[in-house]
C-alpha cells in the first residue's frame, strides 16, 4: 500500500536509508536531531563531567552484585561490639593480668557487656574500667568482676567440684545494678537470686537482662542487707556494696560448704579489701585479698 499525505513507511530499520516520506526519500531537512542520549553534563545545569575512571551509574545492576556491594558498604551492627572478637579481646587482656579460671573468662565472653551500659558510653563498654550507671552507682571494672568471680569459683571443696557446669551452685547477689554481673553469674550457676535496693535501678537490670536474653536470674526490689531469706541457703553470696561489717543475715544465709565474697572496710589503711568468708562443718574461716572500691552498703529500699 503506498503512503499516503504525510504519511511514512518503515522497512524495519532506524530513520534514515529505508524511510520515505510522500514517495520520495528523506531528505537531510526533513530528518530532526535526536534529543537522545542527551549529554551528561547537560543533564543538569551546570553539572560537571565525568572524570576519567568515575564509577558510571546505571538503572539496573545484576542483583548478586548489588548485595555484595551493599554488605560491603554497610557499617557493623552495634558498632562492631556485637562481635565474639571484641569480648574475645577483653577476655585475653584478662587472663594477661592475671585471671586463670577458665569458666569464669568463658563466662565473660560471652555476655554482651554493651548491652548493659548507656548508648553514649558503649564505645568503652569492653574496657577495664568502671561506668556510671546512674544513681551514683556504677557498673564494676571486668577485672574486678572476673577477680571476685574467681574467689567464689576456685573454692576448695566447693559446688565447683560437684558440679563443674554450674560451680557456684545457688547463688544470692547483693546490688544488681545494671544486671551485668548477674549475667555472668547465670552461666555458672544453678539459680540467681539478684536484690536491688534502688527500684529505677531494679526496673533497668530487668530490661537489660531481657533484652541481653539472659534467663535464670530472679530480680528482688529489697533491703540487700537482709538478703533473700525465702529462698536461703546459698552456695554462693557476692556484695557489689561494701560496709564496716558483713550483715548477719548474709553469715545466716550461706550453706555449709558455701563461700561469700565482699568488699569490706580495711582498719589498717581505711579503704577496702575483698572479704572471702567460707563456712565450713567445723565453722566459719574468713581471709582478705585485694584492695577495691565499691559504693557504701545502704540500708532500705527506695
């Protein structure tokens, strides 16, 4: 059929050779630039060109190589504290100071410790050092968590010998704080009773311990200095509080073979020591050991 008026046919090919136009060939005025591809730097006004070597941006991307470039390009979760590496770290830097119980070092590598500190102090969440908590009260130094954790694991005679997966047996923890230390405590013991006298303090170490999936570990808004009763005797008694005096109700409560370990007022140079008090058949046997620094033990609940 032939074209009629303003009218083209097409042999299947781009404008040009092959396209007429009323019967007669284009010719060179009737063919229009194209508007495509446009140049790059017209696209935008003022846009700069291409250096050589830029990365070319294109509408699509075979979708393998757009997941490896976006896991490559995506920051760490956590800040990277999420890793086994960085409490693997922590862990090493506790065993070259002096550290040699094997549970409790496995112990402390595995509880997230960042997930127990405010936000903006996570970045020094796996160093050796002290934290505030809010409060007044702090989270204790890993090396003074690990040293006091050692005290009550390397007893001789001890739960640990009977029963090497949970060493410290029934255990009853003054001052839950943050809930870090109970925590550690729930993966070497058979049951965690944790009292805090500070109910906003209570409330925080309940959220961590979830949030951080820690189970086993029962938390008790109360006066510390009664202990726990109810649920007495202990194998195992730790204070993150230290006083003139250890609380009778503490002596009362620890089981025969039991150990308690707590920071207490030093007469000879008016600080603080690391109290162990281990109850025996034939009595009780108490013995001091490391220099600390703990917040007063308190009376009360609030």
């Amino acid at each position: 059929m032939a074209a009629g008026p303003h009218e083209c046919t097409h042999d299947g090919r781009l404008p040009g050779a092959g396209w007429r136009l009323e019967g007669r060939p284009l010719s060179a005025s009737d063919r229009r630039p194209s508007r495509f591809p446009l140049p790059l730097d017209k696209v935008v006004a003022g846009a700069t060109p291409l250096r050589a070597g830029a990365e070319v941006l294109r509408p699509q991307r075979p979708l393998q190589e757009a997941a490896r470039e976006a896991m490559r390009r995506q920051p760490p979760a956590g800040l990277g504290l999420d890793s086994a590496a960085v409490r693997a770290r922590m862990v090493t830097r506790l065993a070259a100071e002096g550290v040699r119980c094997e549970p409790v070092l496995a112990a402390m590598g595995e509880v997230p410790r960042h997930l127990f500190v405010d936000t903006a102090l996570v970045p020094q969440a796996y160093e050796d050092t002290s934290l505030p908590i809010g409060l007044g009260q702090t989270i204790s130094k890993p090396a003074v968590v690990a040293r006091m954790l050692a005290l009550l694991v390397d007893r001789p005679g001890g739960a640990a010998a009977h029963a090497p997966r949970a060493p410290l047996g029934r255990v009853l923890e003054i001052g839950t704080g943050c809930g870090y230390q109970a925590a550690v405590l729930a993966r070497l013991a058979r049951s965690v009773i944790s009292v805090e006298r500070l109910k906003p303090l209570h409330d925080r170490a309940r959220a961590n311990l979830d949030a951080a999936g820690v189970p086993g570990v029962r938390l008790v808004w109360g006066d510390g200095r009664l202990g726990h009763g109810p649920n007495a005797p202990y194998d195992t008694i730790i204070s993150a509080a230290g006083g003139e005096e250890l609380p009778s109700a503490w002596v009362e409560q620890l089981a025969v073979g039991g150990r308690l370990v707590a920071p207490m007022h030093s007469p000879a140079d008016g600080g603080q020591v690391l109290v162990v008090l281990d109850r025996t058949t034939s009595g009780l046997r108490r013995s001091a050991h490391d220099a600390v620094h703990f917040v007063p033990l308190k009376s009360g609940a609030q």
